[in-house]
C-alpha cells in the first residue's frame, strides 16, 4: 500500500502522527522539551552517524510539527543538524578538462580563483570563487559545471544560500513558500510548520458544543490523493475526526471563476489570485506589477467568508497540497475566514494518530462530495483557472472580449511571463499562476507527485460535468 512517494516523507509523516495521537489523547506537554518515547530511536542508528544525531533531528522535527519558532513568519524552516551531507555547491572542473595552454578559464576569473596544478589542469580556490559562472562559458571543453544541492536547485526564487557553515538558509524576502525545498531535500532537512495541534484543539473542543462547528474545505487536487482508498472513505474519514462537514474547495474555485470572469471584463487586464506562491511572488519580486493582481480572494478564502456569512460561530480549516496555504491563512484579509490549514500529509497522520482506518469505512452517500462544477474541480491542474475564467465569461454573456490567457506552469513560467509583461511584450490579458509545476496536484503537501494525478482530477471534474458554475454557485444565494 503505497501512501507517500519517498521515505523522507514517511519519516515526517511518523513524528506527526505520533504528536496527533498523543494530542488526541491528551497526553501531549503543552510545550514540548523532549522526544515522545514512542519515537524515540534505538540504540543503533539507522540513518545517521550515531543515535544522538538522530534523537537530536527528530527533537527538531517534533517541535515543527507542533508548531515550529513562532518568531519566524516563514512557514518553512531548515533543521540546522540534518543540514550535513550534500557536496558544497557551485562550479567544479571535471575530468574534461585538457589542460590546455589557452587558460580562457584563468582570463575570464575577475576574482583569480583559478590556478593549474601540476598537471596543468584547472582547479578553483573555493575561498575566491564567486560563482559568477565566467569560467564555464569560456570553457572549450565545457569541463566546468555548476553543482547545486537539491534544495537550492529547487528553489526557482533563488531565496536558498548556504551559511558559512555551509548549512542552507532561506532568504524570508525573497522565499514564497511554495515547499519545493521541503519536497525535494533528500535529508529532510527543510520542513514546513505543521498547526495539526492546532486543528485537534479546534475539533476537540467542538465535540458536544452547541456554540461552534468545525467545517473541512477540502481542496479539488484530493481527488488524485489517498489513491489507497474511495474517495467517500477519506470524506467519511474526514467526518471521523471531528468536522461537521466536509465542503469541496472547489466551490469557491466556481466563485472566483465567476467573480473573475467578470472583474477580467472591467479591467481588461488580470493576474490571478488564487495561487498564495504566486502572488507573494508578484509582491516581492515585481511590486510594479501588483497593481495587475486580481481582487478577488482565492477559493479558499472566498468559501470560507461564504460559510462563517452563514454561520458566523463557525470554524473552517483547509486541507490541501499547499504549504503556501498556510501562510495565506496568517494574512489580515484572510484570517477572519480561514481558521488553519494542513496538508494532505498532515490529514494522513490526524488518521493514523487517531486510529482510523479509512480503508475499513463503509461510505455513506453523503460521503459524497456534490457541491462543485467541472470547472472548478479542474482548479487543481495547471490551465484549469484559464479554461474556468473562459466558461465564466461565456456564462456571464460576455462575447465581445477578446480572451486571451497564458497559463504559467511553475514559477519559472510565471517569471517569463511577469518579465514579458513589464517590458509590454506580453501576448495576453490573463496570466493564470501556478507556482507548482503541473499546478496544485504537485503540491509540497502532497502524498504523492505522479503523472497520473492529472487525469485523476479530470475524471473526477467530469463527474460533475452535468452542472456549470451558474449550477454551482445558485445554492449560495
């Protein structure tokens, strides 16, 4: 039974479900100082140099699932000691190199950081190297590369250095918390804040209270997740745990196709809103061009506002792919609508640290989800925001608009096409962002990461393919 794609995963998976099971049965210090018995290692280490190395990993790991340093706004972090074992980055001579008697390698070196040793073969001083990558364009063997560490290759932003310790640090000004570091670390040496404690407070002090109920916004990209099971068993499941209701995010994704197709035809020009990685991108790194940003809140938040509009004693929490969400959540013009958020790693473990086996639920028919429609289950890939806002229009009667989207795969994408857009050169009045490649289906917080996901979500759109968004969106009025 495959639940996660890597056995970094599978280790941050356990800490956390310890930390929910102990949390659920109330047996969890309210604030943590040492390594719950039930993970502690043995006495032989398995993955580490020695047993207190990884006692001392897992004591950092614990502490993030529990909330990680509340002085630090970004919601990921790098775990210090688990930092340790990739090569140093930056450029390196091969067995390429000739040691050739043009040395365009020592001529181009503004720092003079290459020398040849006895051989005559190049060699960088790493103390005077600046990696400005001067070398290697010269090379006419192409014997000199650039080697970097998964996590900084990960980060598209370029908000990941390495201290003088060489331990990776994150640039808060520059990091949008997209999780692509935590994700593709090999160590486990980034991890995202978990608030699972969070949410078990909020379900525990709900059960038998007239006062308040906690509702589950569940993002469309669950469809191609907990592939182990019926989707009506993790619904169920979901109820299970507390939660009042299970509603699909992708309602809100109608509300804001609708809102957006409509706000696209008053401006004339949009970029969308319902990526947090991808606005927070836009703020940072091209301010000028925030004014493009579309006013609308993203489907999480707008269902959200939906629901505490109707119950206003209402809690809601998001469940999701997204480490991003979590910091959407901590926004001023969110907050009041969204409680928290976990990823659909993070609803793994609140499973097993409770004790529930969604395998073994029989799921009732209204385990059901029916709320969204086509166009908004397909959210959760890239170019579904665009073909949404496109139906939107077309619901709203809006025929002399000369539509025109660009749907950005990834952050670099979305980069090509701010730089496009600030140089006018831009061949479109909608850029749909998406941070993630492939969209909200490669989330960082996903169970799994495969090709198949996209043709999960499409099949479970097309489920809904009877109801358009007018259809959708009728029940809220």
């Amino acid at each position: 039974m495959r639940k996660f794609d890597t056995k970094v995963q599978y280790l941050k998976y356990q800490v956390l479900k310890e930390v929910a099971r102990l949390a659920f049965n109330d047996e969890l210090l309210e604030n943590i100082t040492e390594i719950p018995k039930t993970i502690v290692p043995g006495k032989t280490p398995t993955m580490r140099c020695c047993v207190y190395k990884e006692r001392a990993i897992i004591a950092e790991r614990v502490k993030l699932a529990s909330g990680g340093d509340k002085s630090n706004p970004n919601i990921n972090e790098v775990i210090d000691i688990a930092c340790d074992e990739c090569p140093v980055s930056g450029y390196e001579i091969t067995e390429s190199c000739r040691g050739c008697i043009a040395h365009r390698c020592e001529e181009a070196c503004p720092r003079g950081a290459i020398f040849f040793d006895r051989d005559q073969k190049a060699v960088i001083d790493k103390n005077k190297c600046i990696e400005c990558g001067r070398c290697a364009k010269v090379c006419p063997y192409t014997a000199i590369i650039s080697r970097k560490r998964p996590c900084e290759n990960a980060c598209k932003v370029k908000a990941i250095t390495m201290s003088e310790d060489k331990i990776a640090q994150i640039d808060n000004s520059k990091c949008i918390e997209c999780g692509a570091c935590v994700y593709q670390c090999p160590f486990g040496a980034i991890m995202d804040k978990s608030f699972i404690l969070e949410v078990i407070d909020l379900l525990k002090k709900s059960k038998g209270n007239t006062e308040y109920k906690v509702y589950a916004l569940v993002a469309p990209s669950i469809s191609s997740q907990f592939t182990y099971a019926k989707l009506g068993q993790v619904i169920a499941g979901i109820k299970q745990l507390g939660f009042f209701s299970v509603v699909e995010t992708a309602l809100g994704a109608d509300m804001v196709a609708d809102a957006e197709s409509l706000e696209l035809y008053e401006r004339g020009f949009l970029t969308s809103s319902c990526c947090p990685a991808f606005v927070k991108y836009i703020n940072q790194a091209f301010p000028d061009l925030s004014e493009h940003i579309s006013h609308n809140l993203s489907p999480m938040a707008a269902l959200g506002k939906y629901i505490k509009t109707r119950d206003k004693d209402a809690k809601v929490v998001f469940i999701g792919p997204c480490t991003a969400k979590k910091s959407e959540v901590q926004k001023e013009s969110v907050r009041p609508y969204v409680d928290s958020a976990i990823t659909f790693e993070e609803l793994q473990a609140l499973f097993d640290g409770k004790g529930i086996d969604i395998m073994e639920i029989e799921a009732a028919p209204e385990d059901v989800l029916d709320n969204a429609s086509y166009y908004g289950r397909i959210f959760a890939r890239s170019g579904g925001l665009a073909d949404a806002v496109r139906e939107g229009l077309k619901e709203n009667g809006i025929s002399d608009f000369d539509y025109q989207p660009v749907s950005c795969d990834g952050i670099e994408e979305c980069r090509t096409a701010l730089l496009k857009l600030r140089a006018g050169r831009l061949d479109a009045n909608f850029v749909e962002g998406m941070a993630c490649v492939g969209g909200c289906i490669a989330g960082a917080g996903c169970l799994t990461h495969g090709e198949k996901d996209k043709e999960q979500v499409d099949k479970y759109g097309r489920e809904a393919y009877e109801k358009t968004i007018k259809d959708a969106i009728s029940v809220l009025k």
